[in-house]
C-alpha cells in the first residue's frame, strides 16, 4: 500500500512547519506497528515557501512550487482560488503516484500519533463504507470544532435559527418583512432590485452569528432537535471512542481512499464559500461518497492571536480528563512554542487570543435595514 501525504502552506503559514511534520512522521511511524506501506510526504508551497524550506534546511520527500502568491483576505474569493490550487496539484501528484491513500495535512494542523492509524481504520470500517476519514480540529478562530451536517444549500447547516437567538426588534422586523417579500417577490419587479435585496438579506442573516443564542444546545434540542452545523452543536458531550458520520470536514487532516481521491476536482469551484466544502457536497456527496469525523482522537491548531504582530496562540484540543463529563472534547489556548531546539520563554506569548474587532467578519447592517423594510 501507498500512502502520500501532502502538507499544503503559502510561507506565511509555515510558522509550524517543523512541529507539523514531526506530528506527521510520529503518526507514520505509529500506524506502522499493525501495516505495511511506503509513505512520503510531499509540501506543495509558493516560491517563498519554497525558499524558506531550503533556507531552515526543512527536508520533506519532495516540493513542488506552484508559481502563485499570496494576496486577498483571508477567506476571500484570491485566497480560496490559490488553496484550492495548493491542493489541486498535491492530489495530481498523489495520482501520478498511483497512491492508495492520499492524506491531506494543513501545515498549522498539529495531528496526533495515532490520527493515520485511526483514519485507516475507518476506511477499512464495514468494507469500506466511508472513503472520507477526517480528525476534527479547533476552528481557524480556536472555537467551535469542524465536522456536523450540511447539504448542497446549506454546506454548514445554521447552528441556531433565527427565533433561537436574542435579536433586536428592528432586526428582526427587518429579517421578517425581507422573508416575507424575498418568498413573494412582485411581478415585474426589477432584476436588480431583486439583486440588491438579496444581498442585502445574506449580509443580514450573516449577521446573526453576533447575537447570543435562547439558551444552551441541550435546552434547544429539548424545545426542537435539528440537524445542527458544527460539531459542538450537531453531536453535544460527544469525544473519545467516537466516530461520527458528517456532512462536511476541513482538509486540516483527512485520508481519502483511491475513489475519493479521484474525485476531487475542484474544476468548476470559484472562490465562494471555502474549497473543502466544494468537494464535500459538489463532488463526494455528489457521487454518493460518505464522510465520517473521528473525536476519538483530536488534532490541535495553531491559530491568530487577532493582534498586528501576527503571533500565534496553540489551540490545544484534547478530551476532559474527569467527572461526569469525561471524555468530551475540549480546548484550551496556550502559548505557542514550536520545540524545535531555538525556542526561548517569551512573556508576550501569553496564548491569548484577543477578542475580535467590532464588526469583524460580521457584516453592516445599519444601512441595509431600511431597504429591506421597503415593501413599496
């Protein structure tokens, strides 16, 4: 059996290169105990990546430099595109290989030792049941953790709806007479009246993430169970000894089979929403593929500090050690030191993360709430 691992990172992300790939050589080495299989790793970076590896002298089984750069915002429509080649080109090479196994790690992921034996396992689960093994990780934020239902419309279900949160009364009169137009739309109207309105709306139900939800996710499914977005909400109390099927995953660490592996292209993908969740619905989902997430073992993160220095904070997921709740996922933020031999004790790096600024990532609404309320 052949197993190729590709680690994809532009050189602003390969802050934890070193600690990722000893990670990745450890759960190798682990998963060795019960298999035989040719492993190599394979970094697929920018020109700046590719120098920073050779100038620190970091030695994978291969590089290959794609002639791309960085630019646009996180998450942005430029940044998406440029991943989603990173991985793109690992997988081609991963063909090439004739690969049985393609094994895909984000160079800030940190995988535990037993991560590929795990995610081995579950491919083998029922024969082959699954083609997706994915270890859920902490959030880029360092919050929630990823994995839980989704569909074609909806990638990431709502973790809470509209009437499960505390919104303000002109919001929520906004949000309600837009539904109601948006459901009923006049005849003749303009089409880019229409345009506008919807947009509009989007950047309103985006902005309900910042309001605080009616109660815990245990008194809300008691009141309506659903099927909730992410892991915390769509599997409550669950951790060790589970394997969970899912709708969606990330890429940060996560084994295709040789079917799910030819299958990820992402021709066709433009930059909107984020390239992993293009290939969960548009193309595993779409040709009948099943995905599951492991909590039974958990990655950690290394994720924005949100300051102007560009530190790190190592989100440290692991499982409650004891009482009733032994077991379940958990985080914790601690100060981010890659162990590499050079590291020496830094007070600043004090494993924060900052609250966010106003506004970030959520939309402005202020202005949008008089259109939306305009039924004329």
């Amino acid at each position: 059996m052949k197993i190729t691992c590709v680690v994809v990172g532009t050189e602003s992300y390969l802050f934890a290169i070193r600690p990722c790939l000893r990670r990745i050589r450890a759960a190798a080495n682990q998963a060795k105990v019960r298999r035989d299989f040719d492993f190599s790793i394979v970094l697929v970076t920018d020109k700046g990546g590719a120098e920073y590896m050779e100038r620190e002298q970091i030695k994978v089984d291969k590089v290959i430099t794609i002639g791309m750069t960085e630019g646009g915002i996180r998450y942005g429509q430029e940044a998406q595109i440029l991943i989603a080649n990173l991985q793109q080109v690992g997988l081609a090479h991963a063909i090439d290989e004739e690969s049985d196994l393609f094994w895909s790690v984000e160079s800030d992921v940190l995988v535990p030792h037993n991560a590929l034996s795990c995610s081995i396992d579950m491919l083998d689960f029922d024969d082959g049941y699954y083609d997706v093994s994915f270890v859920t990780y902490p959030s880029q934020s360092g919050g929630m953790f990823l994995g839980g239902h989704g569909s074609p419309n909806h990638p990431i279900e709502q973790d809470y709806l509209p009437e499960e949160r505390e919104i303000p009364e002109d919001v929520q009169k906004a949000y309600d007479v837009a539904k109601d137009w948006l459901d009923n739309i006049p005849e003749g109207t303009d089409q880019s009246i229409v345009d506008e309105r919807v947009k509009a709306f989007h950047e309103l139900t985006k902005s309900f993430e910042q309001y605080p939800p009616r109660g815990n996710i245990f008194e809300l499914n008691g009141k309506r169970w659903r099927r909730r977005g992410w892991m915390d909400n769509a599997y409550p109390g669950i951790g060790r000894g589970a394997v969970l099927p899912t709708d969606w995953t990330g890429m940060g660490c996560t084994l295709l089979s040789r079917r799910a592996m030819n299958c990820s292209a992402f021709d066709g993908y433009d930059g909107g929403g984020t390239q992993d969740l293009f290939l969960n619905q548009r193309r595993w989902a779409a040709d009948d593929l099943k995905s599951c997430v492991i909590t039974h073992t958990v990655c950690e993160h290394v994720v924005a500090k949100n300051d102007d220095q560009g530190r790190r904070v190592h989100a440290f997921a692991h499982h409650e050690p004891q009482g009733d709740c032994k077991g379940h996922l958990r985080i914790n933020h601690k100060a981010f030191y890659k162990f590499d031999g050079g590291d020496t004790f830094d007070e600043a790096n004090d494993g924060i993360i900052l609250p966010k600024a106003e506004n970030e990532d959520t939309p402005e609404i202020k202005d949008n709430l008089d259109l939306l309320t305009e039924v004329d």
